[in-house]
DNA sequence: GGTCTGGCCTTGTCTGTACATGTTCCCCTA
DNA sequence: TAGGGGAACATGTACAGACAAGGCCAGACC
C-alpha cells in the first residue's frame, strides 16, 4: 500500500487534471487540507512537495500555492525503456538487435562503467513500423551475460533485466544534443546523410550506484522530443557548452 | 541568512566535491549528522533531500546513502539567462536585437501567454564572438513597454527586466529537440541550410503563475548540450512523441 | 563451506507543536 | 479617494518522539 502522502498528492494531482483546480486557481491551504485528510501537516506537506517538484504547483512563503499547469511527469522506467514509454503512449513498438560483440573498454569507458572489458550493442527500434531511434549501448561486463541471453528482437531490454536477474535501473544522467545523421545512422533511419538527429547520451547505474550502461541513443528529427518543468526551486536541468 | 539546512546541505556537497566523501562511499548516516551539527533529524532530512534530488547521493531504505557522483546544478537563473550562464562559465558573451514589433497575438500564443497582443523579437547570441543561438521570443503584452526600452545590445534580459521592473522568472517548461536549420537560421548563425540546430522551446512565468514569454531557441549543433539527472525518486525529464 | 535466522542499524513515514517570515486584504485615516 | 497600518492567514523552518520497513552482518546450524 502506498504511503499516505502518496496517495494524497494521487488524488491532488487527479483534482488538477480534472479541473478541480484550475490552472491559475489557488490549492486550498495546508490546514483545510490536512482537515481533510485527517492528516498532520507535514504530511500535506510532503504531499504538495511531490506536485511542486513536478512542476504541477507553484508555492511562495506566505502566499496559497497555485495551480500551474496540466499533467507531465512520466515514470523513470519509463524514460529509461523505449518499450515501456512507447507502450504506454498507445504506440505500437518494434525493434531489433543489428550487432552485438564484446570488446575491451577503452579509457572512457572503463573510466565511466568501472570494467575492463564491455558488451556493445546496435538496436533499432520502431514506432508503428516506422525507424525512429537507434541506440548504441555499452553495456559494463558484469551484466553483459544477462543482455546476451536475451532474443534478438526483444522489446524492453530492461523489463526483461529486471525479469530475468532483478536489475534495477535507479539512477541516470543525461546530455542531450543535436548531431547530423553519419551514413550509419542514415541508413539505418531512413533519412539523408547530414540530416538531424536528437542525440542523448546517458548512463545508468544500479541503486547501489553501481554503473550499469552508457548509451548514445539518436532519434530521428521530429519523431521524438523531451520535455522538463523547472523552477527556481528546482532546476534538474543544466546547460553545457561544449 | 541562509536555512539551516541549506547550511548543512552546503557543508555536505562541498565535503562531497573536496573529496572528504568519495564517489561510491557511504554517506555518514542521519543519527551522526544529526549529532554533528546539533541539528533535529528532520532538519538533516531536508539537507540530503536537497542533495538527492540534484542527484549527488542516492537513497535506498535500510541503507545508508550512498555518493553518486560529482557537480551538476546550475541556479535557474543561470539556465534562463543565456548571458548569466555564459558569464558564469568564462566565456565571452554577445548579443543583438536584429528585429523587434509588436502584432496581434496567433490563437495558440494568446492561449499561452493569455494576451491579445504581444512583442516579437529575434535575438542573436554569440559566445567568444561566434554565432551560437537564434532567440525567436514572444512576451505578453504587459511586459512589452519594459522590453522595448531596453537597449538593442543588452546583454542579459533577464537582468535587466528585474532591475527595471523588479520581474522574477520563477517557473519554465522546456520542450527540446532537433531541427533542420531554416534559411533565416542558416544565414544568420552562419551554417548550411538544412544542418542540424537544438532547439529548446520553452514558457516562463512569474511566481503568480502568469506567463511572461514564450521562446524558440536554436543552437547550432556541437555548441550547447543540455544535462539532466534523474533517478526512480526524482523525474524531471519526459519524452514526447511528436 | 554454505545457508538461514535473528538482531541491530538506517532510512521512510507520520504526528504534534512552536515560531519565523511573507502575503493579502480590510479598515481607518488623512 | 488614495494611502498607511495592522490583523489574519499561509507557507517556511525547526524540534522531538514514535513506529514501520528494509538492509546488513554475525553467529548458529546443517
């Protein structure tokens, strides 16, 4: 069972969405709320803190907290798995392994996934058929068997991670681009040499913080877009130069 | 004077990033920093929470927390004001209005910025002298006169529309990813037609929640990179089909 | 040697209280 | 009518205590 702050911030968030509060609108205060769950007030609080982090309310000292606009906010696994995003977006989703060789690490690699020796993988994935993402994975060596064992044509690698040994997929760090298409990638995606693509370049580690992959994933130009609410607050994205 | 816990907090990332807490290490568990700083375990609640949410240490029950990884985390301001980040980094800023006027607000705009009628204005922004962005941005009207009387070369709007008017941008949404370089966008960030630019399109508004401005930012590629961390507890990042 | 169990440690959740700090709005006054 | 003062209200910070839930480890057992 969920904890009690969840499941307040549940029927708060469904209240927005709903139109119970209007975007704009003030939320009722942390008192009137707490009487109404016959809760503390600091579990109100922790309950508001999870809509203000979404970027669904916005909160100032002193003044009622505001409604700030609709729904967002996909789940981790479903940002970090392709099949399980596309899936719950109603898409219908395809992929394929097109190359997958152990190599040694080089010194990037064995300095961002901790092993000496890692498992590259090339997959294409659909979206209703069509190519829109091609991912480059490294995956660290230690979980390499598991990936190998999986089909060739297998829809949530990490669904059938999780399935097959319990490996969670905790913490992630993004950084994402723009980059012309190489002839691979156009190839591959159906495009122009030259053409753009959505680069995003992550790494995933376990809960322990154990380094798990390092990916260089390119999505075909308007297929795919990301999306982040931030405020002063609380601001998870940053701008590189590069 | 700053909270008690953003004191800890600070102590605490800055004993992360001077290595007194190496990445992989445990983090000294709530009981003794409680103890340390003299402080309530609520209190040092607050302080690592900051911390994981900017992704520096994870959290598992049972478990002490563990170091994740290195520094990240510009301020917000840093992140809407293209010339408050450059300064920041060390790099050479410029900027110039090339073209600004005022025109009946498109039925998506007015629903945007709740406005009939607004200011367009294009913005060229270079770094070290070198064209980077095209900045196409729409304000509300209600904030246009204090736009308009800012100077064609004013190095931060941002800056400048909070010593002259006392404006606090306080909540965005950013919407990222990857275009074909129109001709305009060719010419004036001087690429080839059709190259591949990052775009980040993006609404700000004040802590009221009213909105001030809508953008269409273009990077050229290989310039700008955005970073994000996330993990199960903390998901600012989602992906949208287009 | 390997496995299982139980106890201890640590983080997660929740309550209740108190005071600080900032906002809002009404009323009184000039 | 415009402006100032202040009370009422709302969120922010901090403390203290209690129990739940899960990880970790050592000692017992097979």
């Amino acid at each position: 069972m969920a904890a009690r702050y969840e499941q307040i911030a549940a029927e708060l968030r469904d209240e927005i969405l709903t139109g119970v509060h209007p975007v704009g609108s003030q939320l009722p205060s942390e008192a009137e709320l707490a009487a109404r769950y016959s809760a503390a007030r600091g579990t109100v609080r922790q309950a508001v803190g999870i809509l203000a982090a979404e970027g669904l309310v916005g909160s100032r000292q002193g003044a009622r907290r505001i409604v700030l606009g609709g729904e967002r906010s996909q789940s981790f696994a479903e940002l970090h798995s392709f099949a399980q995003w596309a899936r719950s977006q109603g898409h219908v989703v395809g992929g394929e392994v097109l190359g997958q060789r152990r190599r040694k690490a080089g010194p990037a690699e064995s300095a961002k996934l901790g092993t000496a020796e890692v498992l590259e993988v090339l997959r294409l994935r659909t979206l209703e058929g069509e190519p829109v993402l091609l991912e480059r994975t490294v995956y660290a060596s230690w979980i390499a068997p598991a990936v190998e064992g999986l089909p060739r044509d297998c829809e949530s690698v990490t669904q059938a991670l999780y399935d097959g040994v319990g490996l969670v997929f905790a913490y992630g760090e993004h950084l994402i681009d723009a980059v012309s298409a190489s002839s691979e990638d156009a190839r591959l995606l159906g495009v122009r040499r030259g053409s753009p693509l959505l680069r995003q370049r992550r790494i995933t580690t376990t809960q322990e913080g154990r380094p798990v992959e390092w990916s260089d994933d390119r999505y075909r130009a308007g297929s795919v877009a990301f999306s982040i609410r931030n405020s002063i607050g609380a601001n998870p994205l940053a701008r590189l130069a590069l």
